[in-house]
C-alpha cells in the first residue's frame, strides 16, 4: 500500500484523525468522543495501518488537514494552567531557558513545595518558540513503576503499534524538528526516568529535556539548577496571595517577613499561609505558625500532595529507605545546624561513613540543606514534619539524651580550646547548645552540668555576660554536690563584677554562702551520709571533721567576698542590709575552717581592711595575699591598699600601685570570670590613677589598652568613662561630643542604673561643652546628677569634687564670676572620696584669683601641696601664680606643663595670657 493513499475510513475514525490534526492525546479524544482510551488506541492503530504510516506525527501530516490554533508549532502539550502571576526565580529562568539551548538535560533539583512545577511550566511556555516541533509537560506523580515510558508516550499522543517498541516511537516523536520533553515529580521514579532520558539523548539527541525532581537524578553531563526558597521576593508573594482573597490586607512589612521566614520562604507554605490570613489575621496566622503543619493544610484545587505542608513533606518522606527516615527524624532536635559528628551522636553504633553516607542521600533528595563548611541543616518546615516522626517513633527521649551527651562533649571541647581559635566555630553551634540546655531540669543531672558550666565560660568568653550568668545558675541548679553548686555561684558572682552589677554579685555570694550552711544548722533530713565518700584508711569521723573544714573555709571566703563588693562595687549609700552582720559571719566561719588556709585568710582579712578603712589592715592584707601566691587575690588586696592611700591624698602611690597591678594582669586568663573582674577593675582603677595624677596621656593609653584587652571591650557605657574624661581634660572636645551620647543612651537603655562612679564622666563632657561653648553645659551637668541619682552633686562623695571642679573651671572660662565665692567654697570643701580633689583645688585656687576674692592668696597657699601630686594641678597653679602675680615665667611654665600632658585646649588658654 503507498502512503497517504488510505481505505475506506468510519465515521468514527475520521473524528479520531481530526482530533489528531489538533494534537490531541488519546485521553483528551475519548474524554471529547465519550469512548474509552483503548478504544481511541484501537481506532488510531486502524487508522496507521490504513494509512501505512509509522507514526501519528505522520498521520497527521498525510491528511492534509490544517492544525488548530492549539496545535501550532512550539505548542507543547500539557502544561499546567496557573490563574495567579508567576514572581522571582529571573536568575533561575535564565540559567535554565540558556541551558536548554544544548543537548544536555536539565534538572530543577529543590525541597518539596519550592515551586518546581510552577518554575517548569514557565521554563515550558518561555521555551516552546525555540521548541518548533512542539513537546510535552509530563507530571509523573501519580506513575508507578514500569509506567514511565507509558505515560510519556501518551502525552505525546502515541499509541503502541506492535511490534514496533513504544520507545522507539516516542524517540521518533521528539526526533521530528526540535521537541522538548517536561518530566515533572520523578523523584520516585529516578532510575525509570534515567533509562529514558540516557535512550532520547541517543536517539534524538537535539530533543529538549527538562527534569523537575527533588532528588538529582545523577545523569552523565545533567546541568543542575537548585531552586531555592525565595528570598526578598517571599513578602511580594505574599502580600499579593492574600490581597487576591482580601484586597484591603494589610500589615507591616517587619511582620510579613518575619512571617516569610518563619516559612522558610517555601512558596507553597507562603500561598497557604496566605490563604489562611484573610480569615485568621497576621497576628493569629503568627500564633498559628507555632503548629505550620496543621495550620497550612486543607487548599482546594491543588494536587493531594500539595494540599497541606505535611503531605509535601511526607510524600518524600515515605520515598526514604528506613535509615534515612531514622536519621532525618533524629536530626530534628538541631535547630542550628549541624555537622557529621553531631549527626553520629545521635545514632550510636553507627560509623560515620554511613552517617555521612545518609546526609549525601538526604542532601540530594532535597531533605536537607548544604550550609558549607561541612555543615547541614534542615528548613524549619521539614524540621517541624521530622520532630513529629521522633515523637511517633517514641525515640524522643533517647534522642534528646543523645543530643544532651554530644552538647556537654561538644561545649567541653570548645572550652578547652578558650586560648586559642574557637569563636566561630562556637557561634556555629551555640543556638543547639542553649536549646539543648533548656530543654533539661532544674535538676542534679551530670551531663546537665557539664553542658550549663561549659556553656556559661563560653558565653562569657563571647562577652555575652548576662546571659553566662543565667548559665552559671543554671549549673548550679543541675549540681551534684554542694562545692560545685559553690563554684558556680562564685562564678556568677565574678561575672557580675565584671559588669558592675554589685548588688547582684552581692546576692550570689550570699546565695553560695549559704548553700555551704554548716551542718548543725542544716536540716538533718537532708544531710548526705559522709561514710558513702569517706576514704576507707580513714576514719570516718576524721573525714567529716575535713569536710567540715573546708566547708567553712569556702563559706567565710564567700562571705569575705560579698563584704568586699559592699564597699568595693556598690555605693556607700548603697550597701545591703546583710552586709552590717557579715563581719561576724565570717569570724564564725573562719574560726571553723582550718587553720592552714592562707587563701582563705587573705581574702577576709582585705575584707577587714575594707570593712575597717585602714591603711595598716589593708598592707597586711596585701602580704598575706603575696604569701597565699593567689595572683587575683593580691589584685584585690592591692585594690584596697590603693583606696586607703587615695583616702590620705597620695595619688602617687596609687599610681604606682595600679601600674603594678597593670603588670599582674598581663598573663590572667581573660576568659575566666574571676580574673576577668579583676582585670576590668584593674583597667578602671589604673586609668582613674592616671588621671588623678594629671597624667593624660598615660590615662588615655591605659583606655586604649583596656579596649584591646579588657574582657568586658567596647561595653557601652561601662568602657567611654574611661576615654571620656582625659579626652575632656585634653581638650579634644569633638571625641567628648561624639562619645558622650552614646554613653549616655546606652545607660538609658540599661535601665538607668545607679552609676556614681560613671557620672563624672558625663560631668567631664558637661566640662568640655562648657568650655567648648556650646550652650549645654547645663544639659550635661544634669545628666551627671541624674546618673548619679541626686539633686546636689555635693550630696555625692563620688561626683562632688569633679563637679566642684567642673564648676571652677567654666566660671573662669566664661567669666562668670557672680557666684564665685560658692564656687570656690565648694572646690575647698572637705570631700569624702578624694579622687578628683587636686583638680577641684586648683580650678577653685584659679577662681579665687581672676575673680579678685579677697582670699584669693590664701586658696592658692591651699591647694599647692596638691601639685606635687597631681601634674594637671600643677599647670593650673603655675598659671594662677602667673596670673596673681603678673609672672611672665609662671606662665611659661605653665604652658610647657600643659604641653607635657598634652592638655592642648589649656596650652591654648595659657599662650593668650603672655604678651606677644
């Protein structure tokens, strides 16, 4: 028979070739004819035979009939309809349209909800003019296993004609012009696919292959194109969704996309979630989301799998093989992230090889996110589907016990690495360690400890101090025994000095004292049996006599340490009622401790010293603290010896004191809280000496240097006082009114809490805006009253001689000499911490004068003593001097002195009192 010369056609059949002419699939034609696709099969192999063609492309062509508009060349069949615009992925649709142009496949790889299909429809539509020979859209979700071929081919509207191989007809089809094949969802079906795709590639190698999957299906020279979740397009989406169901939505552009994020930007989750808000509102869908299983399901009008989160993820859960499943499940627990050592924690007996194995495999099936750095982790929304698998699977609590093992070791491992190169490895895996330590009991827990103890060194470490505090005490709730729930309390303590928080650290050294409470005071009932730990060489009664001891010896330590942070950290006015009964305390607690403990000696007697005021004290409190060689005890003794010099007005001694302290401190750990409150204390006290004694430079160098090594570093408010006032006093002004601000909104927002001692730093930028002439002098002097919590600077032994001096300073400045005489009485005052005197005696010597007080020689007589300790004061006296009795040389001198400190705003005012 000749080709295109056909028999006689049915009725039937010639509708059957029309229905060809338009492209039409078999399942399209009965589904229009009301027949059954065999019987469409049937008549289309009757109609190749009567035609003696090979395929329907043939058949279709021998008719001579035109096509119709939907079977124009590049029409590519079976594309999904979208009635919603198409937003994002122009980098993705590029790459994959530019991809298309070579013979290679290519493959949308991504996690379940993503928008694949969506993105290959558009992929599919933008194409098909480059497509002339038109194609097909082929969703494989519903194909079982052997069906693949089977299903492309009747998308391309082919019927078997044996004994011709379907396969063979199909790569006939694409082969016609230039075709393009869509295979959507073969996840399930990768090897099927596989074989097919390898065979087109062979025998029509310009066809066009595009692959939607969420597993890579691992073809030879495949072009992978992962589609991630959207990023700044998510709110677009989001927003425009909800406006289609409600046009008058609104909400915050921070609440949408915290929203977005909380979805991990998955466009399914956001479609869903934005059905839901017109009828739930942005606040209750936000409350929902605690559940986003539940809550996003039950949209009508998508596929049964795209209908709820939970079945998107759950149809690639149930493709998993049993270890996979295992592991994805247990991996819930790491909200962070996590790496292949954490991952083997979890599954113990397994090596890591196979643990590693499994990630490749969950990786590639789009079930778990590459993060770099040999870290994974999983999108919220898969982590949420997998914590409800660990709870079915009743694997919780071995989980979370897995988890609790690798945190502790995890934590103990970084903090044996605090020396050296760990931070960013810490930050890695800091949120999994918190989570892991919230999720234990208040209860003694070994691992629990651990976790809570390593955690809150490692936080402090990070400078994250508030929050090591909450850590430490969490430790001490987890504690076994008595002596680590001590140390852990000690611990909180020293943190809290480091931050100047002394009516904190005040409590928790009472707390630690108490928990060491002796035993004859203690209730019986919960005394442990001292023979279960006793040494079987010695007497029982020995051991608890020894414990006993030592008991005592931590309690008065404590008690020592909390009498001291009343006097050393925490304002006169401010001390804690307890503190009054602490000295005979800890007389009770030191006659029970044994006798051979100098380091218990040393710290109370500085705690006596303190307690006492007195210079004697406090010198033997020093060498008992050289002879205990307890190099943070000595700090603190030496810490008292310095307030008992600076009580007698030799500043020079204090600075010789606190430069020796500088030196002790080079070699402490920064990371450990106890030496860290040293060190910051150090730091304050030797850039106070410095200043004290006039030397700015100095005082400016130990504030640079305490900004590289201090562990509290760029504090926001507790680190400026010490730059702020030599940069007033040195007439760097700008640095002032930059640095002041900042200061003073970063204690604001504290909680504005007591600060003395940082007031005169405010009242040192009062200073130089009063000098400056800037008009808010004013301004800034009331802020120092108001941080220093008074009405009266006087009233504050802390900030009365800097104010004093303040005061003096701008009055003669500006002046304004009609309150002089105040003034000056005030700068002469007796004041109760003499920190700032030499300043304010010097400053109220020069207001005496150019204001023509009577007493104006006799205010000079005064203050000079204070310029052999204090070189700033010795400037202004030479000036005064110069300026009382017309010294030309007076005033040399006191511009060169000037010029040694680098007081440059004084050289200034010093050089227009010279002639010439």
């Amino acid at each position: 028979m000749v080709p295109g010369e056909p028999r006689e056609v049915s009725p039937r059949e010639a509708e059957v070739l029309a229905a060809l002419a338009e492209h039409r699939t078999n399942a399209q034609i009965a589904h229009r004819l009301r027949i059954s696709v065999r019987t469409v099969e049937s008549h289309v192999s009757s109609l190749l035979r009567k035609y003696g063609v090979a395929n329907r492309a043939a058949l279709v062509a021998l008719t001579g009939q035109q096509p119709s508009p939907s079977a124009r060349p590049g029409h590519v069949e079976g594309i999904p309809v979208s009635h919603t615009s198409f937003i994002g992925r122009r980098q993705e649709r590029q790459e994959a349209l530019a991809a298309l142009t070579h013979a290679a496949p290519v493959c949308l790889v991504g996690p379940g909800g993503v928008g694949k299909t969506r993105l290959a429809a558009v992929l599919a539509q933008a194409a098909s003019a480059s497509f002339p020979a038109g194609g097909a859209f082929v969703d494989l979700t519903p194909v079982g296993e052997g069906f693949v071929l089977r299903t492309v081919a009747d998308a391309l509207g082919l019927a078997e004609r044996p004994p011709q191989p379907l396969e063979s007809m199909v790569a006939e089809r694409l082969a016609l012009g230039r075709s393009l094949l869509v295979l959507d969802n073969c996840e399930h079906l990768l090897d099927e696919v596989g074989d097919l795709v390898d065979r087109l590639r062979s025998d029509c190698p310009r066809a066009g292959i595009l692959i939607a999957s969420r597993e890579r299906p691992g073809l030879p020279g495949e072009r992978v194109i992962t589609v991630p979740p959207l990023a700044g397009e998510a709110e677009t989406l989001f927003l425009e969704r909800a406006r289609a169901i409600d046009p008058g939505f609104t909400a915050e552009p921070a609440v949408v996309a915290e929203v977005c994020a909380r979805l991990d930007g998955l466009p399914l989750a956001i479609e869903l979630a934005a059905s839901r808000v017109a009828v739930l509102g942005i606040d209750a869908l936000r409350v929902g989301l605690q559940d986003r299983l539940r809550l996003l399901s039950g949209a009508r009008g998508r596929p049964p799998r795209h209908r709820s989160l939970r079945a998107v993820i759950g149809w690639s859960y149930d493709l998993l093989e049993e270890e996979e499943r295992a592991l994805l499940r247990r991996l819930a627990v790491f909200a962070g992230g996590f790496d292949l050592a954490a991952a083997t924690a979890l599954m113990p007996g397994t090596p890591p090889s196979t643990t590693a194995d499994v990630i490749g495999r969950l990786a590639d099936k789009s079930l778990i996110g590459v993060v770099g750095g040999g870290r994974w982790r999983l999108l919220e929304t898969i982590r949420a589907f997998a914590a409800d698998r660990l709870a079915d699977s009743g694997e919780t609590e071995e989980t979370f016990q897995l988890r609790l093992r690798w945190a502790a070791g995890t934590a103990a491992t970084l903090e044996s690495r605090l020396d050296g190169n760990w931070a960013s490895q810490f930050d890695l895996v800091a949120d999994d360690l918190r989570a892991t330590l919230a999720g234990t009991a208040a209860v003694p827990d070994r691992q629990a400890h651990r976790l809570a103890r390593s955690l809150a060194h490692l936080t402090f470490a990070r400078r994250f101090h508030r929050e090591a505090i909450g850590h430490y005490l969490a430790a001490a709730d987890r504690a076994r025994d008595a002596a680590d729930g001590h140390q852990d309390l000690l611990s909180a303590a020293a943190t809290a000095v480091s931050i100047a928080d002394g009516p904190l650290a005040f409590r928790l050294l009472a707390r630690a004292a108490d928990q060491l409470e002796p035993a004859d005071q203690a209730d019986p009932a919960d005394q442990a049996d001292p023979a279960e730990h006793a040494d079987p060489a010695e007497p029982a009664d020995h051991v608890e006599l020894a414990d006993r001891a030592e008991s005592a010896g931590l309690r008065a330590a404590a008690l020592a340490s909390a009498l001291v942070v009343t006097h050393r950290y925490r304002g006169a006015d401010d001390r804690d009622p307890m503190s009054e009964h602490l000295p005979a305390l800890i007389d009770k607690a030191s006659a029970d401790a044994a006798p051979a403990d100098p380091r218990t000696a040393a710290l109370v007697a500085t705690a006596r010293a303190w307690d006492q005021d007195d210079l004697e004290l406090a010198a033997s409190a020093v060498e008992a603290a050289r002879e205990c060689g307890d190099v943070i005890v000595l700090l603190g003794a030496l810490d008292v010896l310095t307030r008992a010099h600076a009580r007698a007005g030799r500043m020079r001694t204090v600075q010789r004191i606190c430069r020796e302290r500088l030196t002790l401190i080079e070699h402490l750990p920064a990371h450990e809280p106890s030496a860290a409150a040293e060190i910051v204390d150090t730091f304050h006290s030797a850039a106070r000496a410095e200043l004290c004694v006039g030397d700015l430079p100095a005082a400016l160098a130990v504030a640079d240097r305490a900004q590289r090594e201090d562990p509290i570093g760029e504090h926001p408010y507790l680190s400026i006082p010490k730059t702020l006032r030599p940069l007033a006093l040195s007439g760097r002004f700008p640095e002032v009114f930059q640095q002041a601000p900042a200061m003073w909104e970063a204690w604001h927002q504290a909680g504005s809490p007591r600060s003395a001692w940082m007031s005169t730093a405010i009242c040192a930028a009062a200073l130089a805006h009063g000098l400056a002439g800037t008009g808010e002098f004013d301004l800034w002097r009331s802020r120092a009253l108001e941080m220093a919590m008074t009405r009266d600077a006087a009233s504050s032994p802390v900030l009365a001689p800097f104010a004093a001096f303040a005061d003096a300073r701008v009055a003669v400045h500006t002046g304004a000499y009609h309150q002089a005489a105040t003034l000056v009485e005030r700068a002469f005052a007796p004041f109760r911490v003499r920190w700032y005197e030499a300043y304010a005696r010097a400053a109220g010597a020069e207001l005496a004068v150019v204001a023509g007080l009577p007493e104006a020689a006799e205010r000079v007589a005064a203050a000079m003593p204070y310029a052999e300790q204090n070189d700033w004061a010795a400037a202004c006296l030479a000036r005064t001097r110069g300026i009382l009795h017309g010294d030309r040389d007076a005033l040399t001198e006191a511009a060169e002195r000037w010029t040694s400190i680098d007081a440059r705003f004084e050289r200034a005012c010093t050089l227009r009192l010279l002639p010439g």
